[in-house]
C-alpha cells in the first residue's frame, strides 16, 4: 500500500465517505470528514421500534463480497457479524404467497420448470422459445428488462425481475441497465445466443467454484451500527469527524491542493474525496469540474419508505420463511415484506415477547403513495399484509422511515455516464468522488468505490479503472431491502 502523509478532507459520512477515511488512516493520511446531516452512516440507520433494536435502512451485507464483511471485522465486529436464521422467501402473486423460485439469476431463470407455480402455462412456453430465437444484438447496453422480454417473454420480467430489481433499485426493471445493474446477464447476452443457455453456464461455474457460507450476512444490533464502528475506529486513529457541517464550496489551489469550505470555516487539503450523492457532488464540483458536473445533475433518484411494525407474539402467526416479494403487476401497495423477526436470529432472541416487521413502499416514478402521511403508509401495509399472510392483528408500535431520493438509478447508459464523470476528474490531481451512484448501491459496492476513491487520491487510478469497466453487482436479500 503506498503511503500518504498530507491532508485529506473527506465529504459525506456514509458509508462510502467512512470507508474512504478509514482506509485513508491506514495509509497514513491525516483525515477530516465533513457531513452536512447530523449523524454517520448515510442509508445504513439503526433504530428502534417497542424498544426492539432495528435496521431502519439496509438490513443486510452480501457476504461473497470482501469488502463489507472485512470492514466489519476490522472494526471489531466479528463477532457480531450473523447470517440471516432463514433464506427461504415468498412471492406474493395470483393472489397467494408462493415459495420463491429456486434455479435462477437475479429472477432470469436457466430453465423454464424453475418457474413452475409463478409463471403461466403460457409464460412457460414462451421460456422456452428461447433457444429457437435468432441472437438479440444488446450493443454498448441495454434496459434488462427490455432484453429478458424478448428472449423470454414479458412475464418473466413483470413476475421475478422486476421484484427482485425493484428491491434493490426500487426501479423499473424496463429501465435500468442491464450492463451496470447486472453485469453477469450483460456478459451472458454478449457471448451467447440462448439466454437460458448463459444462465445454465453461470450456474455450473458458481457449482464449480463450491463457494460456502451464507451469500448474505447481518450484524447483531443491526447492519446500521457498521457505520458507527467505523466511525469510533477513524475517531480512536486521530480522524476528524464533523456532522451538521455542509460544504459549500470546493476550490483548487495554486499549488494543486485544495480549499474546502463551510459557511466561514475552510480547510486546506492535498486531497479530496467526494462521497455525497449526485446532487450535492454536482454542486461542489461545478466551479472545478462543470463537465463531472453536468454528469452528475443527470443522475436520477427514487424515493421510497419502510413501515416498520411490532406485534405482540401471542396475537401473530406468519407464513415461515424471511419475508416476501410482490410483483408490481399485481396492483399492490407494498413492494416487499421482511419478517424480521424470523429473518433476524438476534432480534427474535432480543424481544421473545414481540415479533417484528416491515414493508416498503415506493419505486422509480411512484410519486403519490409516498405523499400519504405516515398513519396512512402504515394502514396500507397493513391492508397488504392481512391479504397476503391473514395477520389481522394490531401493532403495538409502527414506524415509518422516509428515504427521499434515496436510491441513484442506473437507466440504459449510466456505465458511460460514470467513465465521462471519472474522465473529468482525472484532470484534477487530488480529487475522488465515490459512493451509490457509481458502481453499485450495495454496502460492499460503496466501499470498493471508496477504497478506489483513495488509490485515486494516491495517484493510481488502476481500480477505479478496474470498477469503471466491471461495476460490483448488488443483489437481492431475499425479501425486503
């Protein structure tokens, strides 16, 4: 690892930002982080409800990835890190809960009896035309619903893949692309004429390499208290951490450093990192970068919230499993329901008298479910959740968390989006920006872009080159966010 002894600011205290300082100490760097909100961790947000200690963001770190699960353990959690106690999901669709398809890539499965019981007759058949269709040209990149449509029908996408990337980008799946969002398929539709045959392929090689362990992992006390950790370890090394400090302007010096400023304070760096989101890097990058800039006031959000909701032991019976996807075809409010309780081991061991959990509401462009007050988003997941399950009992406490502009959308395109933005700040020396809207809006995507951020910073921009070109895919926890 090469060493750095200047001064680096860091922008934003999410996860990304706190990664980025983190590893900025370890190269010997002196550090500052400027958050403009009141607390660390951005979209990962511990809480709780009835007392119950909860996730009121993310609940879950892929753990096939490095970089969450070694982030963790760096910080002293190791021994805190826990896989969910079920992975066995639901999909509510036709009116029932259904077991979730097994046999599948992100919901494009390898043969059409891995859809039996979801899909319809005549959605199966059409599966199967599949290897009797010419090649689908997908070009630079293509929406990954628009491509799965063709090659498998529609129902295939509007059953499982829109779930599934609607649980993770809370988009639409006609959208977004299918070259950052799910790079995997993106090969396959390159190299391949049958896509069920390329899906077949993917799974002999993930059955070759005989990977063990859970996919995903959580944290007892919830994955929201990773940014805490993290934060308390740059604090212990010497880092500066300041919330409820918004930057307001970004300058480079004469000399090739940096004035970062806020309100009347102002800091001098050798370096900076940004890792706020899109609009906010927009505006602190316009006087330096108008080019990285202009990139960046393109980038488009989504908006959604989680209703998380508590119920007395005693008065609950739900389905087993961790929770449920939902279709938006099917005309429901919810897009997902996580069983926390059931899901979470150490939640269900905290509160054996309660049992908690929680729906979310909101996709790309849904824009009057989310203007409903809190007691109304809280009444409709409930509606949704007595039709799906039976639970007709009543919560002995609900919250309701908002995430506005919450999720960066990645349409057809935002690859090149993403290189022109790193082109243009490849031409200021000192200068990083990392975070959601580049290469993955998972947990360990956000820290390979932040360590990427400080190689960068460092003068060596083979990884960020290296996520430019092949962006961390962000898969799907099961049910719920």
């Amino acid at each position: 690892m090469r060493e750095f002894h200047g001064r680096v600011v860091v922008i934003g205290a999410g996860v990304a930002g706190l990664a980025a300082a983190h590893r900025l100490l370890d190269r010997g760097a002196r550090v500052t982080v400027l958050e403009t909100s009141g607390r660390v961790g951005g979209k990962l947000l511990p809480g709780e409800v009835a007392g119950a200690r909860v996730d009121l963001g993310a609940e879950s770190l892929l753990a096939r990835r490095p970089e969450a699960v070694d982030l963790a353990r760096e910080v002293g959690l190791a021994d805190r890190l826990q896989p969910p106690a079920t992975a066995t999901a639901s999909l509510w669709t036709r009116g029932a809960l259904r077991p979730f398809p097994k046999g599948h890539v992100m919901g494009v499965p390898g043969t059409a009896s891995a859809l039996a019981g979801v899909l319809s007759e005549e959605g199966l058949a059409r599966i199967e035309r599949d290897a009797e269709l010419p090649r689908t040209e997908v070009g630079d990149d293509v929406a990954v619903g628009e491509y799965v449509a063709q090659r498998l029908g529609r129902e295939v996408v509007d059953r499982l893949l829109e779930p599934m990337l609607g649980g993770v980008y809370a988009g639409d799946a006609y959208r977004i692309s299918m070259r950052a969002a799910v790079p995997q398929l993106f090969q396959v539709a390159r190299t391949h004429t049958s896509l069920t045959a390329g899906v077949r392929e993917l799974q002999a090689r993930a059955a070759a390499a005989r990977q063990t362990g859970p996919v995903f992992t959580g944290i007892r006390g919830g994955v929201g208290t990773l940014p805490l950790a993290v934060a308390d370890s740059v604090r212990a090394r010497g880092g500066e951490i300041l919330t409820g400090t918004a930057v307001t302007g970004l300058r480079r010096t004469p000399e090739g450093g940096w004035h970062v400023f806020s309100g009347e304070r102002e800091w001098l760096a050798d370096a900076v990192i940004v890792a706020a989101p899109a609009p906010a890097a927009a505006r602190l990058l316009r006087a330096e970068s108008p080019g990285a800039a202009a990139e960046l006031d393109a980038v488009e959000y989504a908006s959604m919230a989680l209703v998380t909701l508590a119920y007395r032991r005693g008065e609950t019976a739900l389905p087993d499993g961790s929770g449920f996807l939902v279709p938006p075809v099917d005309g429901h409010t919810i897009k997902a329901s996580t069983f926390a309780s059931q899901k979470w081991g150490w939640i269900a061991d905290e509160n054996p008298g309660l049992v908690v959990l929680r729906t979310s509401v909101g996709r790309y462009g849904e824009t009057e479910i989310l203007e409903r007050d809190d007691s109304e988003l809280a009444d409709v997941s409930r509606q949704d959740l007595k039709a799906a399950t039976g639970l007709d009992a009543t919560p002995v406490a609900t919250r309701v968390t908002r995430w506005d502009d919450g999720l960066p959308q990645y349409p057809v395109g935002h690859h090149a989006r993403v290189a022109r933005i790193r082109e243009h700040i490849a031409r200021l020396p000192g200068l990083a920006v990392c975070g959601a809207a580049y290469d993955g809006v998972g947990v360990p995507a956000c820290i390979a872009s932040a360590y990427a951020a400080v190689d960068q910073v460092h003068g060596d921009p083979a990884a960020v080159q290296e996520l430019t070109a092949h962006p961390v895919q962000s898969l799907h926890g099961g049910a719920g966010e």
